[in-house]
RNA sequence: GUGGGUGUAGCUCAACUGGUUAGAGCACCAGAUUGUGGAUCUGGGGGUUGGGAGUUCAAGUCUCCUCACUCACCCCA
C-alpha cells in the first residue's frame, strides 16, 4: 500500500457516517434550544491568534500547533481550538458589546500535532459555544446545563460533571505562591514531571497521576480556599443557579485546566466508558480574553465538545442510527430495458424516492441479491418481455409478493403500496 | 517528545523449537436456478506475511533499521 492517511487522522465512512451527523445534528438542535447562533470561521489563522490567547508556555502553543508559513511569509496556524478564532471575529465584525449577549456556536476540525492515542487524533472535531457578554454566574450554570443536555439528548449516561473555580488574576497569583511554599517542603519526594511543573505551572501539580506524589497533593492547599470575596461569592452563586436547574455536578479542587485565559467557573464533563482521554467536554469562563485581543473588557463564558469522544462512546452504547436504505431498485436485463428504468429513477428521484438500478451487467439473480443487500424496499424487474407490453413486476422485498404495474403507473401503485404518500424513507 | 504492545487475504485469526507451493472462518464473485434476493451446496478470485537490510543451505518465524497502528505518560476535547 503506498498512500495512508496521514498519522493522527482518519476518513468517516459512509458506514460510520450517520452516526457523525446524528451528533451534528444534536449539537445543532439542542444549541438552537439555548439560542445560539451559528458562526463559521476560518480553519487557519495568524499564529498570533492563538499564541497570544491561549498561552505561550501551554503545550498547545510551545509544542503543538501546525504552523506554516505561506507563500508571502507570513505565519498561519490550523487552529488548535476554536475560542481564540471565534474571541478574533466577533471582534473584527463588530459584534461584542458590553450592554448586549452575544451567543453562538461552532462546529468543525481542530488541528494538534499530538502523539495519537485512545481518543486522540491530530485531526479530530469539537462543537462548542461561547457567549459574551455577561459575568453573571447564571450564565455559567446555564452553559453548564447545556453541555449536560446535550449529553442527555444523545442519550448518553454514566457521565459527570466536574466544577471548580480557577480565580481571577488577583487570587489566582495568591494560591500559586501559597502552592509553590507548600510543594517546595516535598520538592524532592515528587516525581521529575512535577518537578517541571512545580517551576512551570505550578497549578498542574494538583492533577499528577504518579502514586508517590498522591499524598502530597491530598493534602496541598485548594484553590476554592484562596478564592477572593469576589471569586468565592461567584462560585457559591454559580453552585446555587445549578442546583436550582437540579444539575447534577461535582466540586473537583483538583480540576485545572490547560488554557491560560481561563477565570473563575471551570468545568469537565468525563465519561467512564473512555480511556485515559476520558474528558468529552471541557470548558469555563474567560473574562479577560477579548480585552487581552485589544477589545473592550467583556467577560465570556464557553464550552468545547471532544466529537470522536462521543462517537466512541455513542458506538459502544448501541446508540445505533439506521442504515440508509434504497426505496426502489430497477432489476435490468439489457440497455434498452435500462433506459427505461434511467427515465423511472428520475422520476422517482423527482417523488423523492430513492432509486437505484445495476451498473455492473449482473444477471437478475444478482441483481435482486444487490438489492437485498442495499436495503431496498422494492424492486422493479424489466426485460424484454416487458419492454414489449410497457409494463412488469413490482416486488416488495419483505413480503416476496409480487404483482404487474404499467410502466405509467408506477408511482401511482408505489404510493399505494407502501402506504404514506412516497416518503419510504423511515 | 518519552515508554510498552502489535503488524499475515476486505475482516477475525492460524502456521510445532526457522523447514516444501502461507491456511481457515466470515465477506466477496460465479454456478446449481438459460428471468427472481435471504437458506443450502459446489467452484472461484484474492497475499510483495507493513517496507528495507542482515544472519542462515533455508526466514511469516531470528537480528537491526524504518513506517504504521495501538495503549500509556506529558497535555488536552
């Protein structure tokens, strides 16, 4: 074999699908039920986008982007999320304000140049929404429960939800330094990644999974502990707006997130049914990322769904979507007989059944064994004989019945047959 | 970037400590049925054993390199 696709990606096939556009198809309904609006943006942009926003020291930035230069030198990036590209449009088009909400909503392939893994590609899709606008924690919970309802509409359990609060530039630096003081007693007890992070980003130390470091974390400082007044009664309004949606949700003080331009409210939504990558939603607020841009000061909260997660765990649960099926097929001994059926399937095609007849020259026994196999509901069989009294046998392939139709009236019988009008298709 | 596992037919897997022409099931195609699908029977097509180099009289099997897949770490959806 000498092409494949290109590592950490891969091709939905027409078998898999249904399934992709049964999740698109949630996403887009049940973020419709919230009211957000959908916005398209470009899949590459200037490095600048992203490097600025999401972080420099972030792996994402530092070692992860697919970044090329075009013909004209200048750096673009594919983009490795979808937040800092919508926080640039929504700014160049004008569409931020700090009296008005502004939701909306995306949909598409997101680029990093990972090792791949169980729930890891290099290309791979996320849906998510943003809404700016507002700092009021209704809005958080209320973004909390759409990312839950989304779930429930695909009909997906054995998931739960994480919370915490990350702070806000005042206590964030507070806790890091309370963090820092804490984790040099036991600098030499940790493991070499959290001696890194101890230097990098301190605030991953809290989610390591080595053993030996365990006990250390279990008892270092929380950052809901070191949340100022402001931050702390956010958090408590936030938890008091979900409970009363009957939200189900945990607090996780070990939750920290990846971006730098998170504030505040963040949050999780992991799955038991995946690998290490158990995390099929991730998000939170980021009140200072559109003034960070050079936009006013707009606070902003939103969420990313991981869609080959979901399509992992929607195909272990049986969450099957139909196969598609073929309406009519046209069985057909010689060219003239295929003409015929050619001037049948248009019209059919024009009632809005699907029609499809044999390309392969195939005797009618194969012919009817293709049909079978594609599903087909009827079959429409024309031979010479046929050809000669403009008329033939229309076959129901569940019953084996079958009986003879005029050519000319075809459809008037087909809708007959299977019931309501032409619309075979459920 | 680091570590482990795995690469044999479209798919799932065989092939004793290296030994003749690499097999089976499923799938596919054809015929039995010269014009009627699903079941059955018969036959058939399919492979550079991921690729390359080496050891050997002899390599799917051993060694090295490389590529890919996979799982985990880092990190993230």
């Amino acid at each position: 074999m000498k092409y494949a696709a290109p590592r950490g990606t891969k091709d939905i096939l027409p078998d898999e699908a249904p399934l992709w556009q049964a999740i698109e198809r949630a996403c887009r309904e049940t973020f419709g039920l919230f009211n957000y609006r959908e916005i398209r943006t470009p899949v590459f942009e200037s490095t600048e986008v992203f490097s600025r926003s999401i972080g420099d020291s972030t792996d994402i930035v530092s070692k992860e982007m697919y970044t090329f230069a075009d013909r004209k030198g200048r750096s673009l990036t594919l983009r490795p999320e979808a937040t800092a590209s919508v926080v640039r449009a929504a700014l160049e088009n004008n569409l931020l304000s700090t009296d008005n909400l502004l939701k909306v909503y995306y949909l598409g392939p997101m680029f990093r140049y990972e090792r791949p893994q169980a729930g890891r590609q290099r290309q791979f899709h996320q849906a998510g929404v943003e809404a700016f606008g507002s700092a009021d924690p209704s809005l958080d919970a209320e973004t909390v429960q759409l990312s839950v309802k989304l779930f429930e509409n695909l009909g997906l359990k054995e998931l739960a939800v994480d919370l915490n609060s990350v702070g806000c530039p005042e206590c964030q630096p507070v806790f890091r330094e309370a963090l820092k003081k804490y984790f040099a007693a036991h600098l030499a007890e940790l493991c070499d990644d959290c001696r890194q992070r101890f230097a990098a980003n301190p605030l991953r130390l809290l989610d390591c999974k080595e053993a030996r470091c365990q006990k250390y974390i279990e008892q270092a400082p929380a950052m809901i502990d070191h949340l100022d007044p402001e931050c702390q009664a956010h958090f408590a309004k936030v938890r008091g707006w979900l409970d009363g949606l009957k939200v189900k949700y945990r607090v996780n003080d070990r939750l920290v997130r990846g971006l730098d331009y998170y504030t505040r409210t963040v949050f999780e939504v992991v799955s038991k049914q995946l690998g290490a990558q158990n995390a099929v939603c991730g998000g939170g607020r980021y009140d200072n990322l559109v003034k960070q841009f050079g936009g006013k000061s707009v606070p902003a909260i939103g969420f990313a769904v991981g869609l080959e997660r979901l399509a992992e765990i929607m195909g272990k649960s049986k969450v099957k979507s139909q196969k598609s099926k073929v309406d009519l097929f046209i069985a057909v001994l010689g060219e003239q007989a295929k003409k015929v059926a050619f001037d049948l399937m248009s019209q059919a095609r024009d009632l809005g059944l699907s029609a499809d007849t044999d390309f392969l020259g195939r005797s009618l026994s194969a012919q009817l064994k293709a049909a079978d196999r594609l599903g087909a509901g009827y079959v429409y069989i024309i031979g010479d004989d046929e050809l000669a009294k403009r008329s033939a046998a229309l076959k129901n392939m569940k019953t084996a019945e079958q009986k003879e139709v005029p050519f000319a009236e075809l459809f008037t019988q087909f809708a007959g047959e299977c019931g309501k009008g032409c619309s075979c298709e459920e």
